[in-house]
C-alpha cells in the first residue's frame, strides 16, 4: 500500500526527499544545454531511472521532473505550448517509478529571470502560470508540492496562490539563500520564515544555496523565527567545479550526510539534496537516521 502523507510524519520521524534531478540527468547523458523537462518527453526512461534510483535509494518522497515546467520557463527551449503535457507525463513517471512506496511532490520552480522582482511579469499572470502547472501536476497524481529555489517573497507568494487555487495538497515552500547568508533579492531566512509561515503551507525551509555547510545555520535562523514549524532542508552539494566539461560536485555522499546531522540538531525534519547530490548521498542520508549512525533530534 502507498504511504499516506500523514503517516510519514507519525511518532516525530524524520523524512527524506530525493537528490538533484538535473545534474543526475546529466551523468546519464543529458546535454548540459538541454533542460531537464525536456526529457520527459526525449527520454522518459531515463527520467523514470533517475526517479527509481532515489525511491530505491531510501526517498519517503521524490520529485517531479518539472522544476522548470512553468509556460514562462519552458519557452526558453520553445517548449511552452507543451507545458500541461510535460508537467502530466512527469508526474505519471514519477508515479510509476514509486512502485508504492514513496510519494510523488509536484516540483514548481521560479519564473526565471525576476520577472516579478523586475516587472517582467505581472503578479495576476505570475499566479495564473503557477496554477496552470499545479493542475497538470495533479493531473498527472501528485501526493504534494514542493515550491522550491526561489528567492523573492512576491513571487513564492504567487506560487503558492497558484497551487491553491486548484488543489488542497501539502505544500513545501523553499527559498534559496546563497549571497552573503541572503536570497538574491536580500531576504534573510528569519525574515523568509516569518513570511512564508503567514501562507497556507505544510513545511518551509531552504534549498540549493552554496553547500551543505550553511544549512544548519538557516535553519537555526528559520527555528528562531518561527519556533514548531516544519523544516525542510535539502542543499547543494558544494559549488561545481566544470571538470573534462562537465559540472563536478565536491561534497561526497559520506560527508553530506555528516552534515545532515547538523541539519536535523538545528531543526529540520525534512532532508535531502539539491544539485549535484546523487542516489548515494540519499542512501548515505538514510543510514544516518535509521539506527546505524544514530542522529540527535535534539536543538
């Protein structure tokens, strides 16, 4: 029987989240000028791999291949006017390659470009794009939405309007904090917590960023604000470094998963990897919290 959402959460139990998706694509092949949702349609065994590998992994919950899968996004590889049919195929992929035992978050990345922050894009249109792509991702069976790597509180907002104007699903709401202990556009996460706390969200906290490193901190910052409130904390593996033309990333799965100890002591219950974290640094992660390297819970 699948997992219900509720159920992952009983007896205080930390939960995991997938690794990165793009750059995993990439190792199996993937241009680096493709983008990710792209297969979904060219190469959807692939997709269906990637997605396996982190249920196979130890994932509780793993991601749609549609952080990118916004009309605004897609045009940048003229794939708008297939938008509805990537973000549903994605979602199917993901759900098969469950096999009932994980569940499927719908992923809804930014616009691109600030649009909203540089008035590119008005706040009405910005919400309508994000609840176009929230119905095709319930459409294709998603359990819950992570809203994810964004960096402006005006455009998270639109986002997370967006999905509840065609779903009552969960949703993780993340913010990417990477210039100076800030998102670009300035936001502290004590200030992001406050805000994002104020919106009809299951969990908030952080994701990408510059690495591993800093994660604990957020989310002592995020605890601070807004004490009891679910936290997600799912970085990068360190910054890429572009090796025999592909992007490397520094952080190994062992070490990754000794900072996920400092994450979770800091307040997170919710863990996992953003770019370059691969099906190992998740296995990793799950050996930390199921009794082989025992993990403090507490602050």
């Amino acid at each position: 029987m699948p997992p219900s959402f509720d159920r992952l959460f009983d007896h205080h139990r930390l939960v995991v989240l997938d690794g990165a998706t793009g750059t995993l694509l990439q190792q199996f092949g993937m241009p680096l000028s493709h983008s990710p949702e792209s297969w979904v349609l060219e190469n959807p065994v692939a997709v269906y791999t990637a997605a396996e590998a982190y249920v196979n992994a130890g994932s509780d919950i793993i991601l749609t291949c549609t952080f990118g899968g916004t009309v605004a996004r897609l045009q940048e590889s003229l794939l708008g006017d297939r938008a509805f049919e990537i973000n549903q195929t994605a979602a199917k992929i993901a759900r098969e390659a469950t096999h009932g035992r994980a569940l499927v978050a719908g992923s809804i990345g930014p616009l691109g470009r600030l649009q909203l922050t540089l008035g590119g894009m008005r706040y009405t249109e910005a919400v309508d794009q994000f609840a176009a792509q929230a119905q095709a991702l319930v459409m294709g069976g998603v359990d819950l939405f992570e809203i994810e790597s964004f960096s402006d509180l005006q455009e998270i907002q639109a986002a997370v309007e967006g999905v509840r104007q065609v779903s009552k699903l969960p949703i993780f709401a993340t913010m990417s904090f990477d210039s100076q202990g800030k998102t670009l556009t300035g936001i502290t996460p004590y200030a992001a917590a406050k805000m994002l706390a104020q919106l009809d969200v299951t969990a908030i906290g952080a994701n990408c960023g510059r690495g591993p490193w800093d994660m604990a901190g957020i989310m002592r910052e995020m605890v601070e604000a807004v004490p009891g409130m679910l936290l997600v904390a799912k970085p990068n593996a360190g910054l890429p470094e572009m090796v025999d033309g592909k992007p490397s990333y520094p952080v190994d799965p062992a070490k990754f998963a000794q900072f996920a100890r400092d994450w979770i002591r800091a307040g997170a219950r919710i863990v996992g990897g953003c770019c370059g974290s691969t099906p190992k640094h998740i296995e990793a992660i799950r050996a930390e919290i199921s009794g082989k390297r025992p993990v403090s819970s507490k602050q």
